[in-house]
C-alpha cells in the first residue's frame, strides 16, 4: 500500500492530465474555428452562407448549426430533407456548400457553424450573422422643386469607399437598391439621371433633370462596400406643380362682369402681365386681345386685376394669371371660373378676389379702388320703393271709386222702380180697387211680402191690413 503522501501525489498528476487533454481539445476546437465567415442580411429577405472545404471531403456529409452545435441545434444537413425557411445545396467543384437561410428577422442573428461531418472529430468553421432592418432610414435629406426643374443631391461617403461603386436608386429598401439602381458610377447617365463623383470633397452628386410630379418620392444614394453592408443616404423630394400655388374658385352669371385678383412676387414688377386660359403653361391662350377682357396693375399692391365683361357660358375653365413672360417657376395663381344662365343678378364671391353683379361692375378686394355705381345704387334703393308705394296708393283709390259709382247706380234704380209704383197707384180708380178688394189685398200681400225681407215686417202688415183689407169701406174722393 503506497503511503498517503504518494495518493496525493497521483491525484494531483491525474488532475493535470485531465486539464491538459482538455486543453488540447479546446485548442483544436479554436484552431479549426479560426477561418470566421461574416454574413450580413436583411430583415424578410434571404441570405446565403457559403461554406469552403478542403480537398477529399466532397462526399461527406455536410451541415450547418447554430450556438452549441447540438443535435437539436442542427438547423439543415445535405442527408436530411430541407426545412421551408432552411436549404443547403454543394458544389463538389468548387469545393463549397452553401446554406441559404430565407424569411430573415432579427432572432435569427447570431452564431452559426458550417460543419464537415467525419468520423472522429467534425470539421467546424464559425459563421456570424447579422440581420438588419431592411428600410432605410432614420433621418432623410428633404428637397423641394418645381415641375421642370432641375435637382441635384450631395451624397457623401467616407475617404476609405472612394473607389467603392456608387449607385443611385429609388425607394427605401436597401436589400435592393443596387439590383434596381437608376444609376450607377460605371454608368453615370441614364436618361434624365445623371451621377458625377467629386473625390475631392468625398460626396457625388446624384441629378435629375426636367422634373415631374412623378418623381416625387424616396430616394437613395448607396455605396457598395466589398465586406459588410452598403452605407446609404436618404432623400425624400416633392415636386410641386409648375405654376401654381394658389388655386382659386369663382363664379359669375351670363351677361355679368367678374373681376379676377392675381399677386405676383416683386421680382416680376416690370414684367408683362396678362391671363391666359388653360391648365397649362403649353396649352395656355392669351385672352388680354380680347376687348371683353381688360387688365389693371396695381404695383404697390402687388397684383393685378382682370376684368371680363358680357360674361359667356364659353368663358368657364381655368385660367393662369402670368407676370412672367419666360414662364420660370414662381407663385403664380390658377383659377376656376363657372358661368351659370340660370342664376340670380348676384353671386358670392371669395375674399378678396372678385365681386360680380349683372350688368355692373365692383372693384371689393381692390384696395383704394372706391365702387364706380355707388350713387346710382344709392338711387335705386330709395326710388324703388317710393314708387311702389304709390302705384299702390293709385290702385286702392280706383277700387274705392269704384265701388262708391256700383252703390250710387244701385241707389238710383230702387228709387225709379219705387216711383213707378206711386205712379200706377195713383192711376187705379177707387172703384175697381174696392171692386177688386180681393185681388188687391193679395196683390199687396204678396207686394209688401218683398219688403219683409227688408226688415220693416210689422210697418207694412199693419198698412195692408188697415187700408185695403178694411170690413167697412171707405167713399173715395174723386
């Protein structure tokens, strides 16, 4: 039996001997991981990791695994059926397989082994795979122009990418930028594009000429670097419509007058002015050689006035109030008249634009312009009235008369039936009326019945009964 000092002895020599195979397993384990293979990806977009072998291994299997390695960490081998977000395919020529791994998102960063399977040990080599976000980007460069005109972008990029590729391109995804570049610095025109790099100040200048409210949108100017991800430049830029940044409605009546208000920016003072109908500088006619259309400038006001008399239904469109024969970009003001036939001597007006009445003239959103009829309308709303008022007074005098005349003929008949009566009384003899006692008395009573009516019922009963229905005649004197 070894003494106690010798069992220490050999358990100390067998803690070194684990220690150094450890080592050495951990040494080889590095060593064949030293060849690192950096890949780069997209988010929602796929990625390739390519994996080199050496000679004599094309038919062995092949496989590609994250962190450990373990078995449940094997994520596609060449012996196993594929995986819907996982492929491998290899090309014994070349002597590399090729994991492909598609529908990227940022968890599926991180650590990756190409593995050579082998009996004894694998082959491993380190993979790492970064994923980012595929839209670009944070902050944008914002750039504001006309229709027609022509922009330019500065791109800068760092001294180290100076003979890097530069390209062009619209949109904000960069997986594919450069596959759908307009431009590129091996070709640097390409219709209305251009590209020119000015190593000097390290920036190239992306162009666009003859621009067009189309071209509105996102841009991106990209630099393609050999190892890791492009560097890009975001560009957001609007194009205006040429001419107008006003836009402006109105509405006038056939056979009236409208009178149009068109600013203009000081620079275009001594300039012509006129208006022209069209919804285009190209397709734009004159209308100042008219003589219904008359202009007036008010330069220290900034604007002028334009007024078109003996309105039209053929007078409704768009017109373009021009102070700049050239045409060249500027805060010109488009507007949209209607004529209507059918509408009342008045219409409303915007602020400040125009002031419209059948058959007259007003210069409201002038300013310093008085009306031209005030006194005559001042008139009009006195007179009018007044003269109504009389034609009114004449017609109730008429049907006053006219009524007094009915009542005076009517007057005028009952008196002469009334005569006429006394008259045939006055003619009967005495005699034949007590001879004809009978008849007379119906004759009264049906005489004086009428004037019951009248409202003297007991007056004239109490006389017929008295005179002609009497038991003990009377001698009349003849």
């Amino acid at each position: 039996m070894l003494p106690p000092q010798n069992n220490k002895y050999r358990m100390r020599m067998w803690s070194l001997q684990s220690l150094l195979i450890t080592l050495c397993v951990a040494l080889s384990c590095v060593t064949r991981a030293a060849g690192l293979i950096r890949v780069y990806g997209y988010e929602g977009r796929e990625v390739d990791v390519p994996c080199p072998y050496g000679g004599g291994y094309e038919s062995y299997v092949k496989y590609l695994c994250k962190n450990d390695c373990a078995d449940k960490d094997v994520v596609v081998k060449t012996d196993r059926a594929e995986k819907s977000k996982y492929s491998i395919r290899d090309n014994r020529t070349s002597r590399v397989f090729t994991a492909t791994v598609s529908q990227l998102s940022r968890a599926d960063a991180g650590k990756y082994w190409c593995v050579v399977e082998k009996n004894g040990k694998d082959i491993y080599t380190e993979v790492k795979l970064e994923v980012e976000q595929d839209t670009c980007c944070d902050q944008s460069i914002k750039v504001e122009d006309h229709e027609e005109a022509t922009v330019s972008f500065d791109c800068p990029y760092e001294s180290g990418d100076q003979n890097n590729q530069k390209y062009f391109c619209r949109g904000n995804l960069r997986s594919t930028c450069l596959q759908q570049a307009l431009f590129t610095s091996t070709s640097q025109q390409s219709g209305r594009f251009r590209l020119q790099d000015d190593t000097r100040v390290k920036a190239f200048k992306a162009t666009i000429i003859n621009l067009t409210q189309a071209d509105s949108g996102q841009y991106l100017c990209g630099v393609h670097r050999d190892t890791g991800l492009d560097v890009f430049t975001a560009v957001d830029l609007q194009v205006k419509e040429w001419c107008c940044v006003k836009s402006q409605e109105l509405s006038g009546t056939v056979g009236g007058q409208v009178t149009m208000r068109c600013p203009y920016p000081p620079q275009h003072s001594n300039y012509r002015k006129y208006l022209c109908k069209g919804d285009h500088r190209k397709r734009c006619r004159d209308m100042i050689s008219q003589s219904r259309f008359t202009t007036q400038d008010h330069l220290s006001s900034g604007f002028f006035s334009v007024t078109i008399k003996a309105l039209k239904t053929s007078d409704a469109g768009t017109y373009l109030c021009v102070s700049d024969p050239l045409w060249r970009p500027a805060n010109y003001t488009k507007i949209q008249l209607s004529v209507d036939s059918h509408m009342p001597g008045s219409t409303m007006i915007p602020p400040n634009t125009v002031e419209e009445t059948a058959g007259s003239q007003s210069t409201l959103g002038i300013p310093g312009t008085p009306p031209k009829d005030a006194k005559n309308t001042h008139l009009v709303v006195f007179i009018v009235p007044a003269v109504l008022l009389v034609l009114m007074l004449a017609v109730l005098v008429f049907i006053c008369k006219f009524k007094c005349h009915k009542v005076q003929e009517a007057g005028v008949v009952d008196s002469g039936n009334k005569t006429k009566a006394v008259r045939a009384e006055k003619v009967i003899d005495v005699d034949d009326i007590y001879a004809n006692q009978d008849v007379v008395c119906k004759t009264q009573g049906t005489s004086y019945d009428h004037y019951d009516d009248a409202g003297d019922e007991s007056v004239y009963q109490n006389t017929a009964d008295d005179v002609y229905c009497n038991q003990f005649p009377m001698k009349a004197k003849r």
